[in-house]
C-alpha cells in the first residue's frame, strides 16, 4: 500500500504497528479478531469483511502468526496464546502442539482470505 499520501500522524501509527513483535501482534490479532468469535467460521467471516476494503493487517498478522510458528517458544506460550488472548478452548488438545495447529489454522484462513480478495476474476 502507497502510503506517501496520507497525513504524517496515520503514517507514523502504521509505523509503529509494523514494529510492534510479532508476538505483540499475534496477542492482537487473537484478542482482537478470535476472542469474541464463536466459531472458525465467524472469524473466517469477520476476516473476509475487513480484507474486502483493505488486506494490510491481515498481511501483518499473517506474518506474525508464521513468525510466532516458526521460532522456539517458552513452555506454554503458544497455549497462552490461543486460550488466554484467543479466548479459545482447547480441548481436545491442551498444549503447546495443540496450540500451534490452531495457530496454523488461523495463518491458512488469512492466506485465503487475502488471495481471495486480490485474485482477480
């Protein structure tokens, strides 16, 4: 996204937002987008909603959610993540690998959501 148009203040905050760990914007995206869903689905919706005006923080999480995936985490970070920010339960598998699938789950969706929206046709 161009950005050398818009006033210095929404630059700076974006700025600011692209610096943020991708563990800050993992809880984020889980406490934000997640915690209220009552299902994949309505995340899937939700995502799918935002992503048709602008995909630049589905692209943000995407990255951090692969960031998060991909580096050695403490003992029960991946599990805080899900079922303390994500607000979302983990039953039939309470650990850390159980987290991480949901994890993955979520960086699936948010490929999906974005390549439909900018796949033409």
């Amino acid at each position: 996204m161009e950005t050398s148009g818009l006033p210095e203040p929404l630059r700076a905050r974006m700025a600011q937002l692209d610096a943020m760990p991708a563990l800050e914007t993992a809880r984020d995206f889980l406490s934000g987008v997640v915690s209220d869903a009552g299902s994949l689905e309505e995340v899937h919706a939700d995502l799918a909603r935002s992503a048709r005006s602008n995909t630049r923080s589905h692209r943000r999480y995407l990255g951090a959610l692969e960031a998060v995936l991909s580096e050695r985490q403490s003992p029960g970070t991946l599990m805080q993540l899900v079922e303390g920010y994500g607000n979302w339960s983990l039953d039939h598998d309470p650990t850390d690998s159980g987290a991480a699938a949901f994890l993955a789950e979520l960086v699936r969706m948010l490929r999906t959501v974005i390549d439909e929206v900018e796949q033409p046709g």
